[in-house]
C-alpha cells in the first residue's frame, strides 16, 4: 500500500496488517460533550454482536488494524472479551474517554504490543462535572506503565480556547501531554474549522505545535489514523479531495453498528459484517465523496 510519497504504510508504522477499518463500534456515550453529535446512541439490544464481528474478520483472510471508535466503546457489550478476541489475529486502536472502570481490565489483559495506540478524548468539561481529573491521571499512568502509546486530545470548541493553556500547563506538569483537535462539522450554526476566527485559528497552531514538540518523538503518533499534527493544516484551510485517486474501499473501509461496511463515507456500500459480505475494490478508484480528512490525507495518491 504505497501513497504518493512512496510510502509503505505498514512498514512505515512497523505495523503488520493487510486492511484497516474505521469501525463506529456503536453510538452509546455515557458523557454529553455539547460539541458531540453521537451521545444520543441507544442501550444495546443485542450481546452477541462482538461475536459476529469477529466471525467476519476472522473468515476475511485478511489481517485487520482496526480503529474502534463510537460513541464510548468501552460500553459496548463485553468489550474486555471482544478485545481478547480481536486481538488473537489483529491489531486494534481506540477513541476512549477513559472513564470505564473496565480500562484497569483492558490495560491487565491486552498485550499492549496489539493495540497501535489508545486517543483518549480529555472532554474536560464533562470530566469536571463528573468529578472524573484524577481518574484519568490514574488511568492514564496505569496505561502507560503497562507500555501502551497513548494520545489526550482535547477539542477545540470556541468557548475552551480561552482555558486551553492552563489546561495544557496542568497536565503536562503531571507529565501529560494534551493535543488540540480542530472541531470539524456544523456547531450552533456555522461550519466548522471554517468559523475559527484568525485569533483562534493562530492560537490553535500555536499550542498544536508546542504540543507536538514537548511531546517528543514516539510520544506524539504523528500518522497514525488519528493524525492531529494534521489539524493545524486543516484550521488553515478544509482539504477537498474530490478527483484524486484514493486507495480507501481497497486498503481502508469504515464499519457501522449495523454491520454496513463502506468505501470510507456513509453512502458507497461495499458490504456488510451480518451478510458476510466484502467486496474491495481491486486497485485505486477517484474519489467521488467526502469523509474525514485524516483517512483522505492517509489513502489518497
Ligand atoms: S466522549 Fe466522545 S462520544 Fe462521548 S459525548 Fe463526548 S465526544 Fe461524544
Ligand atoms: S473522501 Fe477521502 S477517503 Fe474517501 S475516497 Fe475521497 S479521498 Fe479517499
């Protein structure tokens, strides 16, 4: 899988894998973030899904690295299991708030050489009002003595620009390193990185910057699926990648808690987990849509 730069993507990153998937594990947050438009996910109906995904990768003959995000995924029905499962033939990643108690499991039981990295979301807003700061030190630390690569993203909602530096100052003091990630989509309004102001958008480079530098090398993931080195170009100016040519629907697919597997959007269907059914695109196709930045800026040539 080379892109433009005549990059490897799986011997760049030492990673071993033949296909990775954004999988939307399921909507379900127990925080209410006033930037998300996911929280509303309902309770899970059914406890055997896991299973059925795992049947598929598995029956795929193929290697997955999978970037298992939501809504929460530690509340999908026994995740600790599903990981132990996935993680016997696959490499995983993961978007978390961190605030499950599972996580002490996840970090005892998950051989940390099969997870690529764990993005923990800080939301600060929500964790101060669950009183959940020192949880996540805690957690944190745990994760990171049990070896596992960690990133705290913070999202740039407007209204958090002002404390971010404080914020930024605390954490690291506790030897936390927190990223600025750019809101992308519609809030209140007005499109998203587009309605920065000029203020914001310089103090976001700023502290993205400062970040990536203080983090230090092999802290700071700088390509993994969730590339926020990237948001300080995507603040400047939102990507179009409509006309090149993209590897995503051969190389890269996106999963949904239906089971409905697409080229990388909502809309181009190339299978479904519950059919058993996958059919990839044999080389790079034009893109024809729209999807998140960090899987174009990944899989476009
Ligand atoms: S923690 Fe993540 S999924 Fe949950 S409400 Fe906040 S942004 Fe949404
Ligand atoms: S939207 Fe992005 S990931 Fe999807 S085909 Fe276009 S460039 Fe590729």
């Amino acid at each position: 899988m080379m892109n433009s730069r005549g990059i490897n993507h799986q011997t760049k990153y030492n990673i071993e894998y033949d296909i990775e998937a954004d999988w939307v594990i399921g909507l379900l947050c127990n925080f209410n973030c006033e930037y998300c438009i996911s929280h509303t996910g309902k309770k899970y109906q059914d406890q055997d899904t896991g299973n059925r995904f795992i049947e598929f990768f598995n029956l795929s003959g193929k290697r997955w690295l999978l970037h298992i995000t939501g809504g929460e995924p530690f509340l999908y029905p026994n995740f600790i299991e599903l990981c132990v499962l996935l993680t016997r033939n696959h490499k995983i990643n993961l978007n978390t708030n961190l605030s499950s108690s599972l996580v002490y499991d996840f970090a005892r039981i998950i051989d940390p050489s099969k997870v690529t990295f764990i993005n923990i979301g800080l939301h600060i807003v929500e964790r101060e009002k669950y009183d959940l700061i020192n949880d996540f030190i805690d957690k944190y630390k745990y994760l990171k003595d049990k070896g596992f690569s960690l990133i705290v993203s913070y999202v740039m909602y407007p209204a958090l620009i002002s404390r971010f530096e404080k914020d930024y100052e605390y954490f690291k003091s506790l030897g936390i390193i927190v990223s600025p990630k750019s809101l992308r989509g519609v809030f209140f309004g007005k499109r998203f990185p587009e309605a920065y102001t000029a203020t914001e958008k310089k103090a976001f480079s700023k502290y993205s910057l400062t970040a990536e530098n203080e983090a230090g090398s092999g802290e700071f993931l700088t390509e993994p699926i969730i590339n926020l080195s990237l948001d300080r170009k995507f603040v400047e100016k939102s990507p179009n990648y409509k006309g090149k040519m993209c590897l995503a629907g051969k190389d890269f697919v996106r999963i949904f808690p239906d089971g409905k597997i697409t080229r990388c959007d909502k809309k181009t269907v190339i299978g479904n987990v519950f059919d058993k059914k996958l059919e990839l695109y044999s080389k790079a196709r034009i893109c024809d849509t729209f999807s998140c930045p960090y899987f174009c800026a990944k899989y476009s040539i």
